[in-house]
C-alpha cells in the first residue's frame, strides 16, 4: 500500500502535519486538501493541542496544486470545486483555536506560497524561495494573492504576482511572508521556540486573540476597535487573565487554568 499523502504527530500538545509527496514537490492535490481539511478539523476539536506545525518532506514544502490532475479535469466544474476545497481549507487554518507555524525547508510556489502565507507564522530555512508563479502558465495566482497581499506590501505583491519570480528568504522575512529564514540546521530549534513560547502563554487568551485578530481585519477601524474592546474585556472575566495579574502582582509565574 502507498504511503499516505499527510503525517500526523502529535507529541506535548504540539500537532504535526507532514506533506509526504516528495517525489512530487507535495502538490496541493485533492487528496491533500481532504487529508488536511479532516486533520485540522479533528485538531480544532482537541484542547490537549497547543500549536500546529506544517512541514513537508522533501526538496520543496510545496509546489502548489497538482497540475497533471488540473489538466485531466478540464471542466469549470472541476476548477470551482478544487480552489472552493483549497480555500475552505486555508479558512480552516484562520479559524483554528491553536496557532499554526509553517516550518518551511525548501521552496514554496503557487498554493505552496499561498499556504505559507495563510499560517499564522512561519519560519524558513534560508535557502527557501518563493513565488507565485502561475502567471508563468497563463495563470494569475488569484486564491494565493488573497494571504499573500495580506502579508507582503501591496507593490511587493503585484510584483510577485505580476512576475512569477521567485524571492528568497531573506526577501521574505524583509516583506512580511516569513518570521524569521535561518540556517537549515537551525531550523527545528527556531519552530521550537515559537512553540515553546506560545504554549508558555494561556490557552484562553490565545484562542480569543487568534479569533480577534482575523475578525478585526475584516472591519472597519471604528468597528475594530468596538469589536476588539469587547473582547479585551471578555478576556479580562476569564480565570487565567485574573491569575496572569495577580502573579505579576506578587513577582511569580503564572499558573494557568486552561493548558
């Protein structure tokens, strides 16, 4: 039997998923996108699950969809229900109670770009590149421009967008796709201090903060502000910002409720 498209590991509340087509440069294929969709949905049911790391094996994190199977589906029926499956799934990752880190070691194009960009935070090897590249084959990469231009400067996007050409990680970090690029063999330990530093953090006050941010970028300013203050204060009536007070009150670290 084949190996299955998508790794799970979950070990210390942090779940791993790893796109495992490596001969194929992991494409975003329809089995992808169903394995990654019933994965982030039983995750987002689990509250022993602090973080989510993407990662892939491989040369590249991803290359974007499975273009043999694009062309042997010809059909506006096809395309509608490949790229409606592709964004419910980069939706899934917003709407997720955990934080999601992409842990990216090779090169991330089209959707590969696109879901880079959609995580919450990602971290790179510095020999990554990236690239929106399907104006390269007469395709604009519109669904990857929807989390690009959310992360890198309007200008910058275009040209991406525009180009097709590849940016490489240092271009990255500068733009706003990446964290942080680091040495291939630095890597894990660069994912391994963000999680370390999220999970050191109250679940509650993350899960609101993550639903927080999203929302309010779909607002107006006065409505954000409206929204995000309602929030504050419902952060505020939960036990752990009441402990996450009173222990910088008395000089000692906190002891949260909800881990």
């Amino acid at each position: 039997m084949s190996e299955a498209v998508l790794l799970r590991d979950t070990v210390d509340g942090v779940a791993t998923l790893t796109l495992n087509r490596p001969n194929k440069f992991n494409p975003l294929s329809e089995e992808m996108l169903d394995s990654l969709q019933a994965e982030l949905d039983d995750i987002g049911q689990d509250e022993s699950i602090r973080v989510v790391v993407i990662r892939a094996e491989g040369k590249a994190f991803s290359a974007g969809h499975d273009l043999k199977e694009m062309r042997s589906n010809p059909t506006k029926a096809f395309y509608d229900h490949l790229f409606a499956k592709c964004s419910k799934m980069m939706l899934t990752i917003n709407r997720l109670p955990q934080p999601v880190i992409a842990r990216v070691q090779g090169i991330a194009t089209a959707a590969g770009c696109q879901l880079v960009a959609n995580c919450d935070l990602a971290v790179a090897a510095d020999t990554a590149k990236f690239a929106t590249s399907g104006i390269r084959y007469g395709l604009f990469c519109s669904t990857p421009a929807v989390p690009v231009s959310r992360n890198v400067g309007r200008k910058k996007a275009m040209e991406m967008l525009l180009t097709g050409e590849f940016i490489d990680a240092d271009a990255a970090v500068a733009e706003g796709l990446l964290n942080s690029a680091v040495p291939i063999d630095e890597l894990d330990g660069a994912v391994q201090k963000l999680v370390d530093g999220i999970k050191s953090k109250s679940a509650v006050a993350i899960r609101i903060g993550k639903e927080m941010f999203y929302k309010q970028h779909e607002m107006g300013l006065a409505e954000a502000y409206d929204y995000a203050a309602e929030m504050m204060a419902c952060n505020m009536m939960a036990d752990d910002a009441a402990e996450g007070f009173d222990a910088f009150l008395e000089k000692r670290q906190p002891t949260w409720t909800h881990s």
